[in-house]
C-alpha cells in the first residue's frame, strides 16, 4: 500500500507579501499589482455603457447597478453585522415611493429627490426594523421578510399612493447618459465608502457585533445603536437604488416589493463571494444580464437563482471572488507529507 | 357568537399551521422558511393524485402526508444538515429552497382559481342561529387531536422523548446516546408532515393558490413569536390570542388587515417580551 501522501500547500506569492508593507510605493511593478483589480473593476464599469450594443442592454447596466447596490447592502449587514436581511425589497420600496411622491407632489427635480428620498428611507426603514435590532437569532429576517410582503397588503387594502395602479408621471433622468453614470458612480462611491467603513474604528466594532456581542457590551457600548448605524447605511443604499429605479422607469408600483429585489441581491453575494463587497458587485454582472436573457421564462427565473443559491451555499461558499484573491495572491503546489 | 364561533374555527387553523414550524425551530433550533411552501405543495399533490391520477380522497391524502415526509427530510439531509450551525447559511437555504417550490408551482401553471380540494364532509348545521359548515367544525376535531397527539407522543414515546431531550439540551442528549442528526431528521420530517397535514385540512375551505405559501409563513412565524419560539404550548396559546385578534379585526375593518395583525403582533411581542409568552429560551440569552 502507499502510505506516501501528497497535499497542497498555499503560499503567499512574494509580491503580495511586499506590497503590505509601507514598500509598495516604491517600484512600479508592486503599485500596479496593488492597484491593477482595482482599476480594472472601475474602468470596467465606467466604459460599460459604451461597449452595450443596444439602449436596451445600456438600460440593463443601469438595473445591474442597482442589485449591485443592494447586494453590497446585503452583504455589509449579513456578514460584517450579521444581520441577515431577507426583505431588500423594502428599501426598494420605500425609496422608491418617497422619490415618486417627491417629484410627482412636490415636482423636485430628479436629483433633488433622489437624495432625500434616500436619506429619508433609510431613516424610515430603520425605524421599521428597530424593534428587533436589540434581538439575537433569527428575529431580523423574519422581521425583514414580512414588511415587503404586508406593504403590498397595505398599499392594496388602504388605497393609498396609487394603489393597484401605481404612480405615474414621474420625471426621468436629465438623459440616458446621466442616468447610467449616475447610478455607475454611486456603485463604486458605494462599494469603495463601505470597503472603507468596514476597516474603520466602527467597523471593528460591527464585526465584534457579529463575533462577539456580548464582549462589545462589556466594552461599554450599545449594540442597539451600532446595529442601527449599518442597518441606516445600508438601507441607504437600499433606498438609493429605488429612488433610482422609479425616475428610470417613469414608475412606482407595488411590484417594487417584488421578490427579485429580495433574492437576487443574496443570491449574487452568495455567487460573488460572501464578505468581499467586490464580490456581490461581480455577482450581479453575471445573474442580472442572464436573468434578462431569461425573461421570457418568467417565475421560472427564481427558482432558477433559488437552486443556485442552494448549490453554492451547500457546496462552493467561498464564491467567486474569493476564489480569485486566493488565486492572486498566493501560489500552490503540491507537497509530500 | 359568531365571532366566537369562527375566532375558534381560526384560531385552531393558526395553530395547525404554526404548530410544524415550531417543532421543526424547537428541535433543530433551524429556522425552516421553507414551512409554507410545504403547506401548498401538499395541496398540489393531493390534488394530482386525487384529480390527476383518479385516486380515492383519503388514500391520496394519506400519500400526500406520506410524500411531504419524505421530501422534508431529504431537504434536511441533503441540505441544511451541511449549513447547521452557520446562521446565516441555514436561513438563506431554507428560505431558497421555499421559494423555489413556491415558484415553481406558480411557472407551473398551478396558479389562479381552478385548483380546490373538496371539503371531507359536506353540509352544514346550525349553532344557535349561526350556520357553520360541518368541515370546519372538523378543522377544531383535528386540531384537538393533533395537539393531544403530538403531547402524547413527546411523553409516553421513544422517539417523542429523544427529541424532547434534544430539545432542551443537545449535548447531555448526544451524551445519552440519542443521534442528533437522525433526530433532527425525524423533526424536519414530522414538522413537513404537519405542514402538510395543515394543507389538508385548511385547503378545501378556499381554492389552493401559492401565495398561501407566504401567508402561511408569516402566519406561523408570528405565532410562533408571540408563543415564544421553540413553544409548542405557547404557540397553541398564542394561536388562540392572534386567531381571535385576525377575526375581530376582519369583523371592524376588513380582510386586508389580516396579514397586518400579524406583523403588529410580532412587532408588539419583540418590544414589549421578546422570549414570548412561554418562550423556552431564557430571554437573557436572545436580549443582548
């Protein structure tokens, strides 16, 4: 029998291990080894619009960088706060139809309302999910599923904000330019703030909330209100991305409640790379334009992102992204035992 | 006395429905969103076996049960016994794997107002001067039974204590040679077939279509909060509290409502006691 085994050993390239260092500004090999993903993703993302062949698929960037938006959302609360929100149709929602209500009631322009309303939703939505934010367990998403779900009730039985029908008439972006970039812009101002914010004083504190609640508490501090904080930005981000959505389809109604706002965001961050905020943005690049090409299955299309959702979390967690730092950064190869 | 009348009717029916969760959750300590897609589906199946295949009513029914069995306890098996302990994990699957049937019955064509299981005794008598059809005054029959049973059966059975154990301390159970992953099987598969049983018994009283999937799901998960997670006596209780509350306001204000009673009830029971009314768990550990 052979008893000689064989494993895999990881290693840390040697560039990776110099560019830690204060060192990586000196040569121009390490800057751009630093540097290189990162350029990539950002003028990937600012030349999209004008690689898409048609108004139509430049119309499909724009909904890419909404899930991106809440998809990053999701993964701030679910894996640095551990918060796993199951409801990211409610952010749409209540950005979207505070948007609406703005520029149809009061006629802000666009971009007057969209801040507002995204300032404004994130302080309503929280409000929405505070009673459970002092709470362990499973509480936040059982809470963050059902709001989606009774706002359409209540829409529907009080009649208000247009009801069945929805509100029409709202103003568009300025032109089609301004409303891609406009949302580009925000997904990376976005993505790199969060990036950000989470090696912050405060996002240690938000990690510990995670880990280990009790010793955040005995440091002195309200877990109540850190909890609150995330639950402010990401929801933000969540009501920005509404805001978004009703000035590009001229339309608020209650299908912004929908499902697909609430799935695919988890979905992507499931498949991009739980815990890597690039990851969720990668994840929504490949889910949205195959669930355009889809549409015509319809429902089938959730059951479809549901399914993959299972598989990756049961059998590939790691995701995408975090694939590619490994691959990047470190080197392997085969070693006796 | 109709409210009454027709509170009780629900508050039994809330029971039911609620009752599989709160095994499932009280066992495994796994959140199984998944509970109101295996409500309908259920429905789906005793439907097809009874209309498609031409099958007697209870044998399909009887089948149906069986079938639901099976298919929670390959989903624990083949799923969420992988994700156990990962928080995060567990919810986002069970929740997956719900919305996957749920929408799958919906791209199947099961949707609209063609689909009825009929009522399992036709009829209607009189209670005072209040009608009441007969199926539903079997729905409180049922409901007693299925609480008295499954009290029984944690008490006097084998299996029933195992899991009981495992219920209040998981470790001292291994410890005592019970198998937590078998029994956490056998809890996933009991909680799909009360689901199911619930389907059966609640369906006919309206036409099957999978938005019932969600409501069901909150339904449950709201008096499973009231009650206190983890319960199944609080949340017997708690159905009572919720089921009079929905009929009453229904009375005053209309249907669409119902679902909001819910919702305010969790809300409520979060501020106010957040272990529930009987919650299990010792609410130092779920207020941080």
């Amino acid at each position: 029998m052979n008893t000689e085994q064989r494993r895999k050993e990881r290693i840390d390239r040697g560039i990776k291990v110099r560019t830690d260092g204060l060192y990586a500004v000196m040569s121009w090999r390490e800057l751009s080894y630093l540097t290189l993903p990162r350029i990539v993703l950002i003028v990937g993302l600012l030349i999209l619009p004008f690689v898409m062949p048609s108004m139509y698929w430049q119309r499909v960037i724009s909904i890419v960088c909404i899930y991106a938006l809440l998809a990053v959302s999701f993964d701030l609360l679910a894996h640095f706060v551990g918060l796993v929100s199951l409801g990211g149709a409610l952010f749409i929602g209540v950005g979207g139809y505070l948007s609406a209500i703005m520029n149809t009631s009061l006629g802000f322009p666009p971009l007057l309302a969209i801040p507002i309303a995204t300032i404004a939703g994130a302080g309503i939505c929280t409000l929405l999910l505070l009673p459970c934010l002092p709470l362990r367990g499973v509480y936040f998403a059982i809470v963050s599923l059902m709001y989606p779900l009774a706002m359409t009730r209540v829409i529907e039985a009080l009649d208000i904000l247009g009801g069945t029908d929805g509100i029409m008439g709202i103003d568009s972006f300025p032109n089609r330019w301004v409303e891609q970039y406009f949302v580009i812009l925000m997904v990376l101002l976005f993505l790199f703030g969060v990036r950000r914010l989470v090696n912050l004083d405060i996002g240690l504190v938000l990690r510990a909330v995670k880990d280990n609640d009790q010793a955040v508490r005995a440091s002195g501090m309200s877990i109540t209100l850190y909890k609150a904080v995330a639950v402010f930005i990401s929801s933000a981000m969540g009501c920005l991305g509404g805001a978004c959505i009703v000035h590009i389809y001229m339309w608020s109604g209650m299908s912004l409640f929908a499902l697909d706002f609430s799935i695919i965001p988890i979905a992507a961050t499931v498949i991009g790379g739980a815990g890597t905020l690039v990851g969720p943005v990668l994840g929504c690049l490949i889910l949205v334009p195959v669930s355009e090409l889809l549409r015509e299955f319809g429902t089938l299309r959730i059951v479809f992102y549901s399914l993959i959702l299972v598989g990756f979390i049961v059998f590939r967690s790691e995701g995408i992204m975090v694939y590619g730092q490994r691959k990047y950064h470190q080197i392997e190869r085969w070693v006796k035992v | 006395m109709d409210i009454l009348i027709y509170g009780t009717v629900n508050s039994i029916a809330l029971a039911l429905m609620a009752l599989g969760f709160a095994l499932v959750y009280g066992i495994s300590r796994v959140p199984n969103f998944a509970h109101g897609a295996l409500y309908v589906i259920t429905g789906f199946i005793a439907w097809s076996l009874l209309r498609g295949l031409g099958l007697n009513y209870l044998l399909s029914i009887v089948l149906a049960i069986i079938a639901i069995g099976v298919v929670g306890a390959l989903i624990y098996q083949f799923v969420l016994i992988r994700v156990r302990g990962m928080a995060i994990s567990e919810i986002i699957a069970s929740y997956a794997i719900g919305l996957a049937i749920l929408e799958g019955l919906r791209w199947g064509g099961f949707k609209g107002t063609t689909y009825t299981l009929p009522v399992f005794i036709e009829g209607s008598i009189n209670i005072g001067d209040i009608p009441v059809d007969l199926h539903r005054l079997l729905v409180i029959a049922i409901g007693i039974a299925v609480v008295a049973f499954l009290w029984l059966f944690t008490h006097y059975t084998r299996i029933g204590l195992a899991l009981r154990g495992m219920a209040q301390d998981e470790r001292a159970a291994l410890m005592l040679g019970i198998d937590s992953d078998i029994m956490a099987v056998v809890a996933m598969a009991s909680g799909a077939m009360l689901a199911g049983l619930a389907g059966i018994v609640l369906l006919p009283l309206g036409n099957i279509v999978v938005e019932k999937g969600y409501d069901v799901l909150i339904q449950a998960i709201a008096v499973c909060i009231v009650g206190g997670l983890g319960s199944w006596m609080g949340a017997v209780l708690a159905a009572f509290l919720i089921g009079f509350a929905q009929i009453l306001t229904v009375v005053y204000l209309g249907t669409h409502f119902q679902m909001v009673v819910a919702l305010l009830a969790i809300i409520l029971t979060l501020i106010l006691r957040p272990s529930g009314l009987f919650g299990m768990q010792k609410e130092l550990e779920e207020r941080v």
